[in-house]
C-alpha cells in the first residue's frame, strides 16, 4: 500500500519502522522542522526525519498544512493512506479527504478516555488501571473519530512515562500494521460518555505538592519519569525525585521522617514516601547511597510545602 506518514517523536519512529519493515510504500514523510537541541543549540532532526533519511524517503516539513501548495504536494503522492502519529500540525478537512481510505491517527490511550497530547502522563497521574492504543479514522475533531482497532493492558505499580511510552510505542507498530493490512475495516464510533482530555504537559507541574497522598505522589514521580522530573525543595535547593514507593509513615508533612542506605522517608499529607532516586540540581541520578555520601540529610529537614 501507498502511504504517507507523519510524524515526530520517537513514539512515531517506531510505528514508521514497523510500516517499513511490513513491506509497504511510504511515499512522502511529514515531520516537524528541525528544532534546536543540545548544548550548543543546533538545529536537530525529529527521530522521524532521521529513520526516513536512513531509508532514502522524501520528507517535508511544512509549518502548515493549510496552504493550497502544501495540499498539492500531498495529493501528487496517490497515497491510499495517510498513518499520524504524534505529528504536532492539525490536519485541515481537505488534507484528510485526500487518500481513499482517509487517514489513520495512532493514539496511546483507550479512547474516549484522555483525548489530546499528553495521554500517557495523564493516565498514571490518574491512577488509571489500564491503557493502550487505538487506530482512529481521523476527522475534524480532536482524537473524536470512529475506532477502527484497539488493544488494552494494565499498567503495573512500578510503571513510568518512559516505560509505558516503549510499551504503547511498539503496540502502536504492531496495530496500525494490522489494521493498514485489513482496510477497510468496520469503525466503531466513540462513546459520549467517559470523554476525558490528555492536556500538554506544563512544566510547573512536576512541583512536587506533599500535602497529597503517598500513593498520589508516587503516581506523580512515575509520571514525570522522564521529563520534566517530579520537583520538590529542600532548603531552597531544587531536588528531582526519580524513583519512590508509598510506605506507612506520619509526621509533620513534607518532613523526613528517616534516613538510611536505601531511602529517604518523608512525610506526606496522607502515609508517607519512602525515595529511592533523587538527584540534585546539576548533579546527577543517584540512588539514596550515593547521594548521601555529597549531600548530608538528617531526620527533621523539611522539604517546602507550597
């Protein structure tokens, strides 16, 4: 089959790998322009442009989809598909009426449920038992369209933003292969009930608020791992905290209840959090050991609560 796929991150990498490796004919590559990145701040390709470089497909990076030349473009293709995933640019009606069989979105979650951009976060900070991935007819709303194929599994206690991304990235592949192998399949509409919305991610977010449960900020850790990092205040010293696990405890909140090898135990508004990895600000990742041994920490030291 004849496709165009577009495409950014490393969650859209994989499925186009997948697509590639299915055997099928992608004739165009859309991706977001080069971004600046790094120390140095040079301009940087999407994971997407580079894998299509690698495979000596075309790639173009429009900063809209809107004007009549861009359009043209992707018609001159005589694609039967168009496969989005994670693009970042909306598709205007005349770009999605273009391929005779429309165009495809791979969404990670279990639609209606968490909607938008940041589904994953948005799944572990509301404790959600499950997640997945669905194949979605595209149209004019967001992630609104009809389910063509969808698959669940449940998200275990210790599961990050990083872990579940790798997991939904490669069932991503593996669902949009099959479902581009079976067109046209039958569409399942969505439910108007159970309709929730995946806001982007704000960095202000990751701030650490102890007045909530151990087992909410356990959520919250697991969530912002690997970006932007659960931030939290110690002594008017930024310290991220990468892993912890809810135990019994109780004090004052935000105080450290306890200290020893393996974790930092601090006070929460409800139980408390026992911290495993932190990592202070322009330091690096380290596990409680390691970090003990430059940065003293005592029983009674408390992190702001704000």
């Amino acid at each position: 089959m004849k496709l165009i796929f577009a495409g950014t991150p490393e969650f859209a990498a994989q499925a186009l790998a997948a697509i590639l490796a299915a055997g099928h004919e992608v004739a165009l590559v859309l991706t977001q322009p080069d971004r600046p990145a790094g120390r140095g701040m040079a301009l940087q390709p999407s994971p997407v442009k580079k894998l299509a470089l690698e495979h000596g497909i075309e790639v173009f990076q429009p900063l809209t989809l809107k004007d009549a030349d861009a359009q043209a473009k992707l018609a001159a293709t005589g694609a039967d598909a168009m496969v989005v995933a994670a693009y970042g640019l909306i598709l205007p009606q005349a770009v999605l009426d273009q391929p005779r069989f429309g165009c495809l979105n791979i969404h990670a979650s279990l639609l209606p449920r968490w909607r938008g951009a940041a589904p994953i976060q948005r799944a572990l900070l509301a404790g959600d038992a499950e997640t997945g991935v669905c194949i979605m007819q595209m149209e004019a709303g967001l992630d609104t369209g009809p389910v063509l194929l969808r698959e669940a599994f449940a998200i275990q206690p210790e599961d990050t933003t990083a872990t579940l991304h790798d997991r939904l990235a490669a069932l991503g592949g593996r669902l949009i292969v099959a479902a581009l192998g079976r067109l046209p399949l039958p569409a399942e509409a969505q439910s108007a009930e159970g309709v929730t919305y995946a806001h982007k991610i704000d960095k202000a977010e990751a701030a650490i608020d102890w007045t909530k449960s151990a087992a909410e900020l356990d959520r919250h850790i697991r969530a912002f791992n690997p970006a932007p990092g659960a931030q939290a205040q110690l002594d008017g010293v930024s310290i991220k905290l990468w892993r912890a696990v809810p135990v019994e405890g109780r004090g004052e909140i935000g105080t450290i209840l306890s200290v020893d090898r393996k974790r930092i135990v601090v006070a929460c508004g409800e139980g408390a959090l026992a911290v495993e990895e932190l990592q202070k600000a322009g330091g690096k990742r380290l596990p409680v050991q390691q970090f003990l041994a430059g940065n003293a920490l005592q029983p009674g030291q408390r992190f702001s609560v704000a």
